[in-house]
C-alpha cells in the first residue's frame, strides 16, 4: 500500500529524515563505480549489491531494468564506507516467491528507495524484517537514514517486523 502524506512524513521524522531531503533528489552516480547499474534479472541484482558491498564513498544509484522473480536469498548490503544509495525501482517489482529476504542494509548510512514493490519475502528464523531490514548503528559512525519513497511492501513475512524492521 502506498502510505499517506501524513503517515510518509511521520516515519521520515522517525528514521531521523530532515525535511530538506524530503521529497527525495535523485542521486548521481559515483565516478567510476562498476556497481552503479541497472539490472533485469535476480542474479544481477544479486551481483551488484555484492558489488557494493566493496565500494567506497560516492553516491550510488541501482535501478532496475525490469520485475524481478528471484529464487534465492539476496545478499545482505553491509559497507559502512559506501555512502549513498538509491535504489531505483522504476516501477518494477521484486517477487521473492517465498525464497527470502529482498532489502538487507546493515550499517549503510543512506539508503533511498523508490518506486518499488516488493511482494512474498519471508525471512529465516534469525532476521527481522520480510522485505526491508535496515540496521544503522554504531559501526556506521554517522547519522542513518532509510527512505521509503512510493514503496509498496507485499504479502511479506518475517519473525518480527513484519514486511519492515528498522533497528539500531
């Protein structure tokens, strides 16, 4: 579901979003990052964010090209030294089928993502969060920030969060 105005604007002042970066700018790519991309298929998308996972610094953006149906866990996003990402769904969907969890971001400390669906994410016994786990904490070293832009969560589930986890 798409969330109202009010109910946008109340989980941007919770994640710690101030209202200068709200709405969200499109970021620009990093110079010469080989992650920034866009991709169609859940293998791509599965490889770029291991990609990521190396990167430093910069702005980031990974769009995707086209829905996704994966078939596997997608790895956890975790580089504090990454800097921005936004993850630009353009419309598309990811259908995880039951077979994990989508959006894993550990310690990265902003993370925009927008115009996605993400549909039939279920974690495993030790996650939080079907669809969308964010966790920004002392590893950071920064303020954190995770914005959900005209982001719909689907028929996702998790031990606890739900379709959603934020933590600390």
């Amino acid at each position: 579901f798409a969330l109202p105005e009010t109910l946008s604007t109340l989980l941007a002042l919770l994640l710690g979003v101030t209202a200068a970066r709200w709405p969200v700018r499109m970021a620009q790519a990093a110079p010469g990052s080989l992650c920034t991309r866009s991709v169609s298929t859940g293998a791509e998308f599965a490889a770029a964010l291991t990609c990521l996972n190396a990167e430093a610094g910069g702005a980031h953006v990974l769009s995707l090209a086209a829905d996704i149906t994966l078939d596997a866990d997608i790895p956890l996003l975790d580089n504090t030294a990454l800097g921005s990402l936004v993850l630009d769904g353009a419309g598309h969907e990811i259908d995880a089928g039951g077979a994990g969890a989508v959006l894993q971001f550990a310690d990265v400390t902003d993370v925009t993502v927008r115009e996605l669906t993400v549909r039939n994410a279920v974690s495993s016994v030790d996650q939080f969060g079907g669809a969308v786990t964010y966790t920004c904490g002392e590893d950071a070293g920064a303020a954190c920030a995770l914005v959900l832009d005209r982001v719909r969560l689907v028929n996702n589930r998790a031990v606890a969060g739900g379709a959603l986890f934020v933590g600390g």
